[in-house]
C-alpha cells in the first residue's frame, strides 16, 4: 500500500468517508458503550444461604458424604451422572461448595 506524505510524515490513507480523528473517536465511543453494557449485564452470581453449614470453598468427599448421609459409592454415583462435579487435586477428590450449593437447592437455578 502506498503511503503519502504530508508535513513530512507518513500518513497511510484511509479508505472511510471519516477524517481520522473522527473516525478514533466513534469508535472509542463505540468501545465505551459496550463496556458499559457488558457491566450493567454481568451475571450475578446467586448467593446460597444453608442454616447449620459454614462455608468453605473446597469440600472432601468424607465430608459431603457426611453433608448428605450416603456412601463414597453414592457420590460417585453422583459424578457420574453428572449431578455433582468433582476435582480432583493430586490424589485427592474435592468439591465446591457451590456446587454442593446447586444440589442442595435445585429450584433456585431454574
């Protein structure tokens, strides 16, 4: 692409019916606006409250075999099926508390 030279400096030419400047500064505005709306339309993310249970943010499976009264089996049951997601960390099976949360309380997600 040839470039033109104007004042002494290298000016690439634009193919818009904008000046330059204007055409930064619609889409700087352009770029402002959907900042702001992706802001205003950010998830929240719902807030659980269980009586009795304080929040950590990992679980063992000692421990949520305990939060529900079932067996290791049952839980692994559970990932199985997909109503509880795991992670494992090394050796160890862990599970999030919002997670714990959504099987807890299935008619808040819907």
């Amino acid at each position: 692409m040839k470039e033109f030279v104007s004042n002494g400096n290298l000016v690439t030419p634009m193919l818009f019916p904008y000046e330059p400047e204007q055409f930064w500064k619609s889409i700087r505005e352009i770029i402002r606006e959907e900042v702001n709306n992706a802001e205003k339309q950010r998830p929240v993310s719902p807030t659980y409250e269980t009586p009795g249970l304080t929040y950590k943010p990992l679980y063992k499976i000692t421990e949520v075999c305990a939060m529900f009264h079932v067996t290791k089996p049952t839980i692994y049951d559970w990932i199985k099926h997909g109503k509880l997601k795991s992670y494992k960390i090394r050796s160890r099976v862990y599970f999030l508390w919002n997670d714990i949360q959504h099987l807890l309380h299935p008619e808040i997600d819907q």
